[in-house]
C-alpha cells in the first residue's frame, strides 16, 4: 500500500484567463479524514474534479495510491464522488441507483444484491430499494447518494458539500454521523465543505484554500490555535487584528507598538527584525477583561457595547483611535460575573501564546 | 344556497370563454371528420358524389392486394423516414445541446433558416438535384466519369471498367422509395432535432458524470443515463416525423414520379380523378386509425 492515499504535485488548473487551481501540493494519508475548506470560488470543487478525473491539470500530477492518473477518465480511478446535488438517477430506483457501479464492474447479481443490502443498512435506509428519488426526502437522497458511491469499496470517497442542502439541525446530526461511518469503513475521505465549523468538527486534518492556493493544512487544532497567515485566522473563527511596528527584539519575546501608541508583548514564534510592519491575531474569547489591572502587561481601554449573544456576552472595547477589540466573555447567567457597561475603563489581558504574531 | 346561481355563473362565463376556440374545432375539425366519416359508408354515385346506400364495401376493398402493398410501402417508407430522422436528428440535437449556451440558439436558428422557404419549392429543389440530368448525375457522367477515364489511361486496373461502366449512365435516382426518403428525411428532419434538442438541453449532465464515476464508460452512460432521460424527446419527434410521413402527399408525388406511390397519393387520386369519395373516404380513416394506434403504443412503450 502506498504511503498516501492521494498526492498532488504542483497541481494548476486554468479555465481561459480562471486560475481555478495553483500549484497545488497536498498529501493526504490512507484512512484519514480530510477537509478543503476555503471560501466560495477558491477552487475546492475544482481540485475535487481534478482528483475524480473529471477535469484534467492544466500543470502538475495527481497520484492515488501511487499511481500517476495522467489523462484516465473518471471510470477508470479507484474513487467514488458524493456530489453536492446527489446527482441520484431520477430514473431508477434507489435499489439500482445503488447498484449502479457495481453492475458497471459486472459483480455477479447475488453478490450486488447483498452488498446493496449491506449498504443501504449502513446509511440506515433500509425497506426503501424500490423508491425513486423523487419519492425521498433531502436528507434521504443524501443517504442514497452515499451508499451508492460506498458500495464500491472505493480507496477514496470524494464529497462535495454533501450536507449542504440540508437544514441546520440534520445537517448536524450527518455530521456526527458521516465522521463515526468513514472511521468504522476506514476510507478516505476528501471532504469539500465552506463551512469551518463543520471542517474543525469532522476533519483529521483541513486544508484552507484562498483564490486557487492552499494556505495551510493541519489538524483543526493546528489551524485553530496556530494560524500561519491572515487570511487562516480570519476565515476560521473570529479573530482581532493588531497592526503595528516591530520596537524591540529579546530572547523570546517582541514588542510590538500597536498604531504607534500601544506597546503588545508576542512571543516570537517567527523572524522578524525591528521596524518590520507585522500583525498579531487574538480570538476574542482569549482576552478576559478587569476593572485593575491583573499584571503588568495588561492594556486599559473602553468599553464601546455590549451585546448579549446568549452563551456568551460580547463587548467592543476601545484600545488605540483606529482599533477596536471584539471580547468574549462566557456567560454564567449569575451575579458572579463581572458586568461592563459602556463608557467603562477597562483592562485587557491575555496568556502570552494567545497571542500570534503574522507577517503580511 | 347562495353558492348555486353563483356556480353557475361561473360556468356560463367559462363556456363563454372557450366558445370561439369550441366553434373553431366543431365546424373546422369535428363536422368534416365525421363527414368524411360517414361518407366513408356510403357509395360511389354513377356521376361522382355520394350515394347513402350504407355498406362496408369500402373498408373491405382496402385489403385487396394491390392497396395491401401500397399501404405496406406506406408504412415501410414512414418508418424508415422517422429511423433516419432519429439516426441523423439525435446527434444533430445532441451536438447543438452540448454548445455552449451563447451558440445554440444561433445554431437552432440555423437549421430553421431553410424551412422558411415553401415546402413545395424545397421539394422540387430535390427533383433538380436527384433526376436523371439533375446536379447529381451530372457530376456522376460528368467531371467523375473524366477523371476514371484519364486514371484507367494510366493505370489500367480491372476495377476501373466497373466505375466506368457504372458512370456512363445516369444514376436512376428519381421515381424511386430511396427519393421520396430522401425528400421525407429532409422535410421533416427539424421535426426530429427540435423535441430531441429540448430535452438534451434539459439534462442534467452531472447525472452523465455520476455515472462515469461509477464506472461507466461513455458508451454505458449514454445507454444507461442519456438515453433513458430523454426518451421523451425522441418518442415526440418521432411521433411529428411518423405521422405527416405516413400521410405524406406531395413529397411522393414530385420526387415518387409515376412508380412510386404511397396512400397520400391513392387518397388524392380518389377524391380528385376517380371521384370515389366514399373509398378515399375510408382509406383516410384506416390511415387515421393506424396513426391513432400507432401513437398509443409508441406512448406506452416510452412510459416503460
Ligand atoms: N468550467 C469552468 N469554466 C470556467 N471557470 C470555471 C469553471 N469551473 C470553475 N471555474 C472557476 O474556477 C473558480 C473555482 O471554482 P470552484 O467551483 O472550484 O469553486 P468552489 O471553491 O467549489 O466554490 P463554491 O464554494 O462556491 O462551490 C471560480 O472562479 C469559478 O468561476
Ligand atoms: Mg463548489
């Protein structure tokens, strides 16, 4: 067995003057959860039409399980695609809806019949073989459109926004079901999703594309916590953003001077020397907010608003003229807590490592 | 209580409505059909006209032998119009359907253009290509002939007294079933592409990938995908090509000459020189019900 289920070398894709796909690189292991998550028109369909055969690179090779795909069309790769509209044969029933493949590859008709069975129990759709897709609902297509692709035992499961027509609430509970599926088959999965959230839940490891390009990959937690790039810690969750000048270097902290008036302490995970333009991201539920300062380090600002989000309480607090922070606060539904009111001094304070330091 | 005159109002106010359209089918379509049906039970009078002497002695002289084969050379030329229709509109239609969007209503428009022109002189067009001196034969004892001449010269080779044989004459093309299907195929081709092109353009070519993502090649996605979803195209085009094939007059007429018939022109024949009116009378209702029935059964197997 090859060490990657799926590789792409330099992979591009140009439609005309579109540069759909750049110079994509990825490595995705055998058995692993894998997400491309980026925002509408970066490329994710594409590259998932590239690995299914349906598009040819334009530049760079695609490998699956080791093997070059070159120009073998769709038919011929060991991957099966779940598309964003099901795609289901209106024409046949969910029995040979799900049969389909297996028939193309001549499999003897009792052993389609039980791996149908099989796999119609697996999505838990049992009792509807003959239905036609117009006779399910959304959710229920979506369960069709899965066994027939998983039927075939493919080495990779390509999914394109499968959960995207559906409402929030069953969107949820696929979600959590999908993930336990593809551990207890154990197939790879490329999954296709604009939806960060659905990608931190459900992925082993997630790839951000922006405009072609893939930004960063890694485990949600690595994605999360350690954004590499603007574009990374804005997308996924939410994220403040400190613009300023290098002032000092030490061992292994930066100061920072935040719109030429606020000193910030970053620790230096990254090169940089004095007076180069740098970002530092902060998530808003990692700044905890005092009415004395706790440390040193802390910032005073004002309170702008309040907004009670529910779970949480949300505040806008003034830190220089051009900067506002967003802060999260839990929100216990006690006295205990704290409560700002606008117009309120306040001090801003944070672990050192929430804070990241980001070039550009 | 108060519902009833109030219902009824409404109702008066609808036949009201569709009165004219109702008019229009009763004296244009209705009334003359059931003439012409009720004609089609009486006899010939010594000087033409109509004698109500009922009989079914027209229906039975339909199956003499010599109207049998006629309606037998009917049926077979209709079918094989509408084969090749499908055989040449199909992919015409597909072709069209697959452009992208910003072309096909160009290249639709395109094969309307010819049609605008009167189906008559379009017809006649295909006497002066397909005749004896027409442009085809022509070119086949003309410029062809020469050139087999001066290659035979230089390179003697029994198979060129074949092909020179065979161009020394003109090709018996006229007056025969193959000019009529010629003519047929011609004028009703847009008849086939239309309904073919509307429902190729309807579909839904994701289904045509999921299927070559199940490993199915393109051949087993079209017989499998394509042609099953848009069946419904070619059971219409072939039912508009089918029936003015199998009534067909003027096509057998101008491009048939005097051998080739079909039951357009014996219909024609009754009513305007033997002045059998009661016989062509049931001619068109055996030619009707064979279309009627005809329909039904292609709509039954489509449904399938
Ligand atoms: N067949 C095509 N011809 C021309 N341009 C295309 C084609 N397919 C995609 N593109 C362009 O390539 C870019 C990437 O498209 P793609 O469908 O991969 O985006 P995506 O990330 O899947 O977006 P979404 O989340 O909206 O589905 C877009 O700018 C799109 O307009
Ligand atoms: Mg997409």
């Amino acid at each position: 067995m090859a060490e990657y289920a799926i590789e792409l070398r330099n992979v591009s894709k140009h439609f005309g003057p579109v540069v759909a796909v750049d110079h994509v690189t990825l490595s995705i292991r055998d058995g692993e959860f894998f997400s491309l998550l980026g925002p509408s028109g970066c490329g994710k369909t594409t590259t998932l039409r590239l690995i299914a055969g349906f598009e040819l690179p334009t530049g760079g090779e695609i490998y699956i399980g080791g093997q070059l795909q070159g120009e073998t069309p769709p038919y011929r790769r060991p991957v099966n695609t779940v598309f964003q509209n099901y795609a289901l044969f209106p024409h046949m029933t969910v029995y040979e809806n799900v049969a389909f493949g297996l028939e193309m590859r001549r499999v003897p008709k009792d052993e389609i019949q039980r791996r149908v069975r099989e796999a119609l129990e697996m999505v838990r759709l049992p009792g509807m073989e003959n239905r036609r897709p117009n006779q399910l609902s959304g959710g229920q297509q979506q369960r069709v459109a899965l066994a027939r692709a998983l039927v075939n035992r493919p080495k990779v499961l390509l999914l394109d926004e499968p959960l995207g027509a559906l409402d929030l609430k069953l969107r949820k509970a696929m979600q959590l079901e999908l993930k336990a599926l593809q551990e207890r088959v154990g197939i790879t999965f490329v999954y296709v999703t604009h939806d960060q959230e659905e990608a931190l839940t459900m992925s082993d490891r997630i790839a951000v594309m922006n405009e072609g390009r893939v930004l960063q990959v890694g485990t949600p937690e690595e994605i999360y916590e350690r954004p590499t790039c603007r574009f990374v810690a804005d997308f996924i969750g939410e994220t403040n953003f400190l613009s300023g000048r290098v002032k000092e270097r030490r061992p292994k902290e930066v100061v920072v001077l935040v719109d030429g008036s606020v000193e910030v302490l970053v620790a230096a995970d990254r090169e940089v020397g004095v007076g180069d333009e740098v970002t530092i991201a902060i998530r808003p539920e990692r700044i905890s907010l005092h009415a004395k300062p706790p440390d040193p380090r802390a910032l005073p600002g004002r309170v702008e608003e309040r907004i009670y989000v529910g779970t949480d309480i949300r505040y806008l607090v003034r830190l220089t003229e051009q900067t506002v922070l967003s802060v999260r606060q839990q929100n216990p539904g006690t006295d205990a807590m704290i409560r700002f009111s606008p117009g309120d001094t306040v001090y801003l304070h944070w672990r050192l490592p929430s804070a990241r330091l980001l070039t550009e | 209580m108060a519902e009833r005159p109030r219902a009824r109002r409404e109702t008066v106010r609808l036949l009201f409505l569709i009165a004219p359209s109702l008019f229009w089918l009763l004296v244009f379509f209705l009334f003359p059909l059931l003439l012409v049906f009720a004609i089609s039970f009486g006899q010939r009078g010594t000087y033409g006209g109509v004698r109500w002497d009922l009989t079914l002695e027209n229906y039975v002289r339909f199956f003499d032998p010599l109207y049998l084969r006629i309606f037998g050379r009917t049926f077979s030329i209709a079918l094989t119009t509408t084969f090749l229709c499908l055989l040449i509109g199909y992919p015409l239609a597909y072709f069209i359907a697959t452009r992208p969007a910003r072309w096909r209503n160009g290249l639709v428009l395109l094969l309307m253009i010819p049609f605008w022109t009167n189906f008559l002189i379009r017809t006649y067009a295909w006497l002066l290509i397909l005749r004896d001196q027409g442009v085809i034969n022509t070119f086949w004892t003309g410029p062809l002939h020469e050139f087999l001449v001066q290659i035979a010269t230089a390179l003697p080779l029994p198979l060129w007294e074949i092909l020179l044989r065979a161009t020394s004459q003109p090709l018996h093309l006229f007056g025969t079933d193959g000019a009529i299907i010629v003519g047929l195929v011609y004028g009703w081709l847009p008849d086939m592409v239309l309904p073919c092109y509307a429902a190729i353009e309807r579909l839904d070519f994701s289904l045509v990938e999921a299927a070559q993502d199940l490993y199915a090649n393109r051949f087993r996605s079209f017989t499998r995908v394509i042609l099953p979803l848009t069946m419904p195209g070619i059971i219409a085009g072939s039912i508009l090509v089918f029936i003015p094939s199998l009534g067909a007059y003027v096509t057998p007429d101008l491009l048939g000459g005097a051998k080739s018939i079909m039951l357009g022109n014996v219909i024609y024949s009754q009513f305007m020189s033997a002045r059998d009116y009661p016989f062509g009378s049931a001619i068109s209702f055996v030619l009707m019900a064979v279309m009627l029935v005809g329909t039904l059964v292609y709509f039954r197997m489509g449904a399938e």
